[in-house]
C-alpha cells in the first residue's frame, strides 16, 4: 500500500475544499434553511405531524440526504473531472499507485466533506426544530455508507464526463429528481397506490427510508432493504471502477 | 551494465486500429541522455506514455531497472519522472504543495531540505509561495521538472521541453538537462529541433512512423552518415568547371565557389586529387573551407527514404 500517497491526494483534495470552505458551507445551510421555512413553516404549518412526527422534523432526514447526495456526486466528479480537464491526471496515471489506492484518496476526500455537510445540516435543523436520533450509530453508518457510496458514484460520472455541462447533468437531471420523488419531503404511504409501487424502483426511497429509520424508528421500507439497496450500489459501483481502470475506458488510451 | 531501459517489441494499436508503434527495440543506458527525434505522430509521446504508464501497451515489453512496467509497475514507476509536452498545472496551487504533493504521490517521505534544493536549483525557490497561475510561460516549465524530480528519480523524460519556447528558455532548458546529467540522471527528450538533440544528446534515435528507424551516438551519427563540402574560393572567378573536375563531381555554386562534396567515412575522399586538377587547369587559390552536414539533413534523409520505400513498395 502506497499510504503517502493516498494522504497526498486526500489531503490535497481537502485543501481544496478547506480554500472555498465558506462557499463549500454556506450553500447548503443556506438551502437547507430554505426548505425548512418553505416546507417545515409554510406547508409543515398545514401538515402537522406524519405518522405521529412533527412535520419539520420529518423532512430532516431527507433534507440531509439530499445534500449528502449531491455534495457525494459533486465533489468527487470535480475531484477527477478538474486534473482530467487541466492536464494533470498525468501525474497520478504515472505514479506508484494502485486502483484502490487513488479511490481511497479522491472518494475519500469527497465523501469526508459530504459527511461533514450532512452533519452541518443537522446542527442547522436543530436549530429550527426539536430532534431525537433513535439510533445515533445507525444514523452515521447510514451517513457514511450514502456518502462512499455516491462519492464513487460521482467519480464515476467524473471520469465519463467529458465537458462541464456533462459533470453538472447528473446531479440536477438524475439526483435531484430521484431524491424529491425518493419520499424526502413526504411518506411513500401518502402516495396513491399504484405511485407507491412505481417509488419502489426509486433507489433514493431505500435510502431516505433507512435513514429516516435511524432517526424515528419507522420507516416506508423494512431497514433490513435500505441496507441491501444502499450494498447493491455500492457494489455496482466498485465493479464499474474496476472495469474503468481495467480498460483504461476514456481515462488510459 | 544493464540498461536502465529495455524495450521489447513494443507495439501500440488504438481502437480505431491506427498503429502508433510498429515493434520498437530499444535499449537505453543509464546517465545517458537520449533524444527522439522524429515529425509529428511519429509514435515519440506514445512511446513515452506507454513507459510511464499513461497509456496501455498492446504488446511487447519494457522494464526500467530491471522491473516490468505492468508486473512490477510500482518499482519500475518510482524510477520515473516525466515532464508531459502539454502545460499542465494545478494553477490554484502553490508552487511548494504542487511539488510536495507530487513527491508525497510517488510514496516518498516528506523531506523539507530536498524539496527546497529542488526548488533552488531551478531557481523557483523565491517563488515557492505564489499560486502557480501567477508564473510566467517558463516558471510553470520549470515547476513540471520540479514536480517529475521531486521523488528523486533515476530517470527523466522530457517530452518536447522546449516546443514553443522562446530562444533564451529554450538555453535556460539545456543548462537545466546538463546539470541534470551532471547529477547523474538519465535523460529521455522528445524533440523535433535537431539541434536540441545535438546539442544536448549522447545518442540520437530517429522514429517515424511507428518505427525507431536508427539509434545511434550523436557524433558517430554525425561522422558515418554525414557528408562534407569543400568550397573553394578561386582568386578569379570561373564561369564553368574544367572538365576534369566535372568529371570528379565539382559543381559551380551560385556564389562562384567550386563546391565538391565527399564522404568522410569513405577511405580515399579525393581531396588531394580534386587539388591537383586545379593546379594543372591553373586556377588559383583564394580560400578553401568546409562544411559538415547537420543531423537535419540525415534526419530529412532518412525520413524521406522510408516514403520513399513505402511508396515503392
């Protein structure tokens, strides 16, 4: 294991992000208060409770989830995309170093600062409404699966992407659609039924549910699928990088 | 001594079946320094690209230092710094962590007093803490050399260093890659300015084509296969060659001397001879010079026989 070098590359990539630390912050709290004045004051004022939860706390796990997600995507596609797009891969192609070894360093570092916007944006909903975490270990297992496993996601679509238009499509057309029909703002038992069955394909409910799990205890979906869902994408992720590096696809001609 | 660089039959197709590199041997010597020369797409980069890793080999193999590139490519990669053609820096960077970064990328500790002997000897020491979008054309030049050289490396490529640079960089470059030479690291540059590479190289291998068509030392390269002329300036001028030696293949230049090209490797040139016909016609001496071809005409020699062939055939 070439450990200097993952540090090198992590702590790069954080460097980077510590540089724009208050842009990097202030958008999603900034967004995510938004929500919570649109959705929790304004709608949440109509709702009340879902299924014997306060409305704005209902929305907290999905307000996260949905920063989490795109914060994951975002970073980790700039991460590759930007030394693609500059030249530099150059060096990272030709240096000492395995598959796992640059994966660790640049998903790694976009799947910290997911995790440390996710954490963020709960402080910020605390301050609006009360909060109770069931399961605090759930919670963060939970935070730090979505987060590898959508950082590597994003990395993915990086190296794919071969324009900037390109890296910013996936997060607005597939993320942000999948997340606000994924039960974010709303329990998949409101929808009518034959809706209910079509969200089962959405992969964002196995996530929002799970998480929403470790937080209330209840859940759209049993926890034991979350976890299976959240594994599967995981899983197809690793096996799409391996097959990138393999061929070399659009990365090693 | 085994070289620090063998090259096995190497070939690169791409997808879209071009082939880039039609089985090259090579062998490279450590502390030499070796230039490619060679036109546009002759395979110089792909070659390159394929030894430091960038880009897949389809088949053959290459080892430096006795490690195989894929088998063993973590041993054979450390050994190497390459100095990519293209500008490409982190521009938000500093110069510092930019260097820093690349040694930590190659597995090597952080040692503080290398990075900054790096940085001083390409005198960006002053400039170690300015954002690297600041620097001029060169500075940035000198940060890819500091970032190849950062994890200490017994072998450099350099792929074009001096493409359009300006003369007083491209002089800076050559006292750069001497000191390097002196320091004892072997030197790979791509170049297609012939005098760079006769400047700078020991040896000189010319690819075209896909194919290292000669690799040779620079100064035998130069004595085998390069002609001289004899002009000679005649104290009054003639308007024709005396037929002797027209027989001997003495032409009239258009600046009136009397011009006789001869093969330095052959074992009689015919000087003496050419001599003496011009005392017996009665001509007198002005001046005599000569003047040797450079690497440029063999270059275009070579490159152009291979079309040549090819058309042929």
């Amino acid at each position: 294991m070439n450990f200097r070098a993952i540090a090198a590359i992590y702590k790069f990539e954080m460097a980077r992000t510590f540089r724009s630390i208050f842009q990097s912050v202030i958008s999603p709290v900034v967004s995510t208060s938004l929500y919570f004045v649109v959705f929790g004051a304004a709608i949440g004022s109509r709702i009340e409770t879902v299924e014997g939860i306060q409305y704005g706390a209902f929305i907290v796990p999905g307000l996260m989830m949905l920063q989490m997600l795109m914060q994951s995507v975002t970073n980790a596609a700039l991460g590759i995309y930007f030394p693609k797009f500059v030249g530099t891969v150059y060096e990272v192609l030709s240096a000492p170093i395995s598959v796992p070894e640059i994966l660790l360093g640049y998903v790694g570092a976009a799947a910290t600062k997911a995790m440390m916007i996710g954490l963020i944006i709960l402080g910020t909903a605390g301050l609006f409404v009360d909060l109770q975490i069931a399961h605090p270990v759930a919670m963060i297992a939970f935070m730090l699966l979505t987060c590898i496993s959508f950082s590597l996601f994003g990395f993915i679509i990086g190296i794919w992407a071969g324009n900037f238009e390109q890296l910013n499509l996936i997060p607005m057309l597939v993320i942000t659609p999948l997340v606000f029909l994924g039960g974010a703002f709303y329990s998949i038992s409101m929808l009518p039924e034959a809706w209910q069955t079509i969200a089962l394909f959405n992969p964002v409910v196995y996530l929002v549910s799970g998480f929403r799990w470790a937080f209330f205890s209840m859940s759209d979906v049993a926890v034991g699928y979350s976890l299976l869902a959240i594994a599967a994408f995981l899983a197809f992720c690793i096996a799409t990088i391996t097959w990138i590096f393999r061929t070399g696809w659009k990365l090693r001609v | 001594m085994a070289p620090i660089i063998s090259v096995n039959n190497l070939t690169k197709t791409y997808d879209n079946g071009f082939q880039a590199l039609k089985g090259v041997d090579l062998d490279i010597e450590e502390g030499e320094v070796l230039a490619l020369l060679g036109p546009n797409g002759a395979g110089k980069t792909t070659l390159i690209s394929i030894i430091c890793g960038i880009a897949n080999k389809s088949e053959g193999s290459v080892t430096v230092g006795g490690y195989d590139i894929t088998r063993d490519f973590r041993k054979a990669r450390e050994l190497i710094g390459l100095v990519p053609q293209e500008m490409s820096v982190e521009v938000f960077e500093k110069v510092i962590s930019t260097v820093k970064f690349s040694r930590g990328l190659f597995g090597k500790k952080q040692d503080d007093a290398k990075i900054e002997q790096i940085l001083r000897d390409l005198t960006l020491w002053d400039k170690k803490d300015n954002r690297i979008r600041e620097l001029s054309g060169g500075m940035k030049r000198r940060v890819m050399i500091a970032k190849a050289l950062s994890h200490e490396p017994r072998v450099l490529f350099l792929d074009e260093p001096t493409a359009g640079v300006d003369v007083e960089l491209r002089k800076e470059m050559w006292d750069v890659m001497r000191a390097l030479k002196k320091s004892g690291v072997t030197i790979i540059l791509t170049t297609h300015y012939i005098e760079e590479a006769e400047a700078m190289a020991d040896r000189v291998g010319v690819i075209s084509n896909g194919e290292l068509l000669l690799i040779e030392d620079t100064d035998t390269l130069m004595k085998s296969m390069g002609k001289k002329v004899l002009k000679i300036e005649l104290d009054e001028p003639v308007t024709e060659v005396p037929p002797a030696l027209a027989e001997k293949g003495v032409v009239l230049s258009p600046t009136g001397t009397l011009d006789y090209t001869y093969d330095t490797a052959a074992q009689q040139t015919g000087i003496t001879d050419v001599l003496a016909d011009l005392r017996a016609a009665g001509l007198k001496l002005a001046d005599l010079s000569t003047r040797q071809s450079s690497l440029e005409d063999i270059f275009v020699g070579l490159v152009t026989d291979q079309k040549t062939g090819e058309n042929a055939a």
